[in-house]
C-alpha cells in the first residue's frame, strides 16, 4: 500500500495525438468538493455545460451533451441512436477511425458501405455522391472531420451537403477538430457529431461531447426498435441531461460530477481566449512547427492543402531507430510524441499541437529535442535552423 498523499508520477509534455496538456485551471476545477449529480448547484452547472457546448459545436442544437465516457462512446452513441439493425450506411475510411465506424454500423445489425481514400488523402466527395446514388435507402453517411492516423481534414461541410441532399443523416467524428479547426455543426447542416476531451479541449480523457440535430432527434424518437445499448440510449439519457421544464432531471447514470468540473472550466477558457482565436492560434504554431522541421530538412506526410494544424505527420528520416527516438524524448525531454498508426507504423511521428499543448514552447521545445535526438541517432539533418526559422514565423 502507498502512503505518500499523491503519486509520484513525471510531469510529460504532450505532443502526441492525445491526451494534450491540462491546464492548472482545470486540473483545480477536477479538486473541486464533489456534491450530488441532482444537487441543483450541480444541475445548473450542467446547463452552462450544455450552452458551452453549443458555443463549441456552432449549433443551436437542444441536444447537446457530453457522454460520460471517452471519444469511442460518443461515436458508440451516434451509431447506436441512429442506426438500425437492416439499414444502410455509407461509411468513409481514410485511416484508422473509419474502420471503427464500420465496426459500428455492422455491430448495430446494419450494412456498411464503405467509401475507401488511401491514408493521407482527404475523402472524396466524388466517391460519396457516387456512393449515395448507388445506394438510394441510405440511412446515414458517416466520415471522420479529423483523421488523427494521418493528420488530414475531410471537407465536412461538402460531405454534410451531399447527405442531405440524398436524404440521408450525416454522423460526423470530430473528436480530434473540435477547438482546433472551424466546426460549423449548423452551417454544415450536421445531423450527429462527436468530439472527445482530451484532444483540443485539453481536459483529462473521459467525456465525449456529443450534438444532435433536430433530425436526428426525430429519428430517434421515430425508431421501431429499442437502441441495443441501455447505456447510451438518449431516450433514456435525456431524463438526466435534458430540461423538462423547471429544471427536473431523473437519475439515469451517476454523472461524473467533478470530470465535468473540469470540462466545463475547459469550455469557459474556450470562450475566454475565442473560437475564432483559438483556430488561428492552432494554425499558427502548426505554420512555425513545420517551418521547423523542414529547415532542419524534414518534410511533411500530408500535402499542405489538407493538413491537420493539430496533428502534424512528419517522415522519419531513413535509418533512424524510430522507438528509440521517442524513448529518448521521453526520458531526456519528458515528451511524448505519437507513432505512427497502421500502414504508416515507422514512417511517420505524430505531432500534436492540440490545445493546451499548441504554444510557441511546445513548438520550440519538440524542435529542439527532436533535434538533438536525431542528432545522436546519427540522422543527416541540418543543426541550428529549426529554432531560428521557427522563431521568425512566431515573431520571437
Ligand atoms: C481519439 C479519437 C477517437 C476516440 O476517442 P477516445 O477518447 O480515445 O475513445 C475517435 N476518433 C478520432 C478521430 C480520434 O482522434
């Protein structure tokens, strides 16, 4: 048994695809005097939870909440409310959260139609529309706004576009986009979206904001079978999270009470720095990141068009013993950076600038260390440019 009051447990930088770095503000709003998940305290802290959300997501959706579980639960919840068993669903893969999503619509007794662009490509809307004239019942189209595998963006207000006009609901993963890249929940015309925390939201791992429109609010409510999941079901949820007027709320789940402290002070430094601010302060330490790595003369994954600024892919440079890189930026500069994923396992770090974890020192920091790494690993690289190049482009 341990008998120090806390664990003693490294301080890391995270650079990786997830969990960004927490802020110290939100990390004290977690500490905050746990109370009951039908205190009316709390339930007007729900409230403002769900506004934010609104804020986040663009959308003046009623139905906008998040699961009290991870990322994977939120997409979980889309599926399971929307889809069932004997549907059609056009299910695009670009990386690895597609396969996911086809797991999903086949796990819900439903058919997957799948879309398929190579990784580090953008899906293609020619294929989707392709695909949902050749399939004219289709429920639903699902496609991933922020492939976290490669580091691409799909042009979801184009994908949200052809759903809609085929008649079909749109169900977007943006678990890695949201805060990071514009999310125009009701511009794009939207049907069910999903994000998760600890992404650019910056919060601890754990909840998944979820947002509904009032189509898919119909749909569900419309459904001639009950949602497989007990847990995730929103019929069920919303007794919980929803305002029946006055404010009542029945116990579904035990809300977990302080993760959400955490969120919502995540949400309220969103609002204070600014949507709009916080896209562009992404896109201009991913500007100075990758200024960085090519003056050291790295190059890039993804074409610049269709680059995530959250999530950067940068080729390792031939020979080089990627694990034992990253092992050594763990233990000499405790930062954690991402390996790469599937087909691009060895090829590729993945380096996230999400969040908190998207400043001028991060950037600075993770060049300077993936630097002297590569330089002890014996890589041909240029020495001394990445900082000075980096610094021009911040301005410093
Ligand atoms: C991280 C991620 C998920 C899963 O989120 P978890 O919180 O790990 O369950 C889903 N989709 C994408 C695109 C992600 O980046």
């Amino acid at each position: 048994m341990r008998n120090q009051p806390l664990p003693d447990l490294p301080r890391r930088i995270l650079m990786g695809p997830g969990p960004s770095d927490v802020h110290p503000r939100v990390l004290a709003a977690l500490a905050q005097p746990t109370i009951g998940h039908l205190d009316p305290a709390f339930v007007a802290r729900m409230d403002d939870i769900k506004s934010l959300l609104r804020y986040a997501f663009r959308t003046q959706n009623d139905m906008t909440i998040p699961v009290s579980a991870p990322g994977s639960a939120g997409m979980e919840c889309c599926f399971v409310n929307l889809i069932e068993p004997g549907d059609t669903v056009i299910v695009c893969s670009n990386g690895v959260f597609g396969g996911r999503m086809r797991e999903n619509v086949e796990r819900c007794g439903a058919k997957a139609v799948m879309v398929e662009d190579a990784w580090g490509q953008a899906v293609d809307p020619g294929k989707v529309e392709a695909a949902l004239r050749a399939n004219p019942g289709a429920k639903a189209l699902a496609f991933v706004h922020a492939e976290t595998s490669t580091g691409v963006q799909s042009d979801a207000a184009t994908l949200c576009g052809l759903a809609r006009a085929a008649g079909a609901l749109s169900i977007v993963d943006t678990v890695t986009g949201l805060a990071g890249i514009p999310v125009e929940v009701d511009a794009w015309g939207a049907d069910a979206v999903y994000s998760g925390t600890q992404k650019c939201l910056s919060c601890p791992p754990g909840l998944s904001p979820v947002t509904f429109s009032p189509r898919a609010v119909e749909t569900v409510k419309g459904r001639k079978t009950k949602v497989q999941s007990w847990f995730l079901d929103l019929s069920l949820v919303m007794a919980y999270w929803g305002d029946k007027g006055g404010g009542a709320r029945t116990y579904h789940h035990t809300a977990p009470v302080n993760a959400l402290y955490g969120l919502h002070e995540a949400l309220i430094m969103l609002q204070e720095e600014g949507l709009e601010a916080s896209w562009k302060r992404h896109a201009h330490l991913h500007s100075a990141l990758v200024a960085g790595f090519e003056a050291m003369g790295l190059s890039m994954k993804v074409d610049a068009a269709i680059r995530l600024p959250q999530l950067n892919a940068v080729k390792i440079p031939a020979g080089v013993d990627e694990a034992a890189v990253r092992r050594q930026l763990l233990s000499v500069s405790n930062l954690e950076i991402g390996a790469g994923l599937g087909a691009w396992a060895g090829k590729v770090w993945r380096i996230g600038l999400m969040g908190q974890s998207a400043s001028p020192m991060h950037v600075l920091t993770c060049l300077s260390a993936i630097e002297s790494a590569l330089q002890s690993a014996g890589a041909s690289i240029a020495i001394g440019k990445a900082q000075p190049t980096a610094r021009k482009v911040l301005g410093l």
